[in-house]
C-alpha cells in the first residue's frame, strides 16, 4: 500500500521583474575609456558590485568595442597598468548558528 507524507523542499525561483533602468549614448573613445577602467576592477564575481561592472564590459564587448589588448586602446596609457579598483563583498547578515563553540 502507498504511503505519503507532506514535507517542505527548498528551490530556487527565477521570478522577473521591473527595475529603474538607464539608457546612455556614447562615443567609441568613450566606450574604450571606461572599457580600460573596468577591466581593472576587482572583486567577487557573484557577492559585490563587480558583478555589474562585468556586465557593462561584457556588454561593450558583445557591442565589438576595440578590444582592450589591442595596440593603442586608452589602457595602454594607464599611468600604472599594474594597478586596480577592488571592490569588497557585499555584507552577509548574521547567519543563526546551531551547534557547539569551543573556546
């Protein structure tokens, strides 16, 4: 005989919604500017806002703006090209903690 008992799972939902958004025009020299500032930013990938740098310098990628690596581009007059922006995680709340401390 069948046998059923009602439980909870836990599932990610991907749920779309409406943001305040912003359009801006600029010029190629422009776009391959901030291209060579955004190539120099740092961080999480998943957990800081290099997320949303990395989607704009993706973005002026899939737009075929002239590759950063390429003779002339404006990072390569970067006054230190060794040097970079690094953003930090964004803050976790405290997480409830059930188990034992040893001090």
């Amino acid at each position: 005989m069948a046998e059923a008992k009602r439980t909870i799972i836990t599932r990610e939902v991907k749920k779309t919604e409406t943001v305040p958004a912003l359009s801006m025009t600029i010029s190629i020299e422009e776009a391959e500017s901030l291209m060579a500032v955004l190539v120099k930013v740092a961080g999480s990938l998943t957990n800081s806002p290099r997320k949303h740098t990395n989607a704009i310098l993706r973005s002026l990628e899939n737009a075929q703006v002239r590759d950063w690596e390429s003779p002339g581009h404006p990072f390569s007059l970067l006054a230190d090209p060794n040097s970079g922006l690094a953003f930090k995680d964004y803050k976790q709340p405290n997480a409830t903690f059930y188990g034992v401390t040893v001090r």
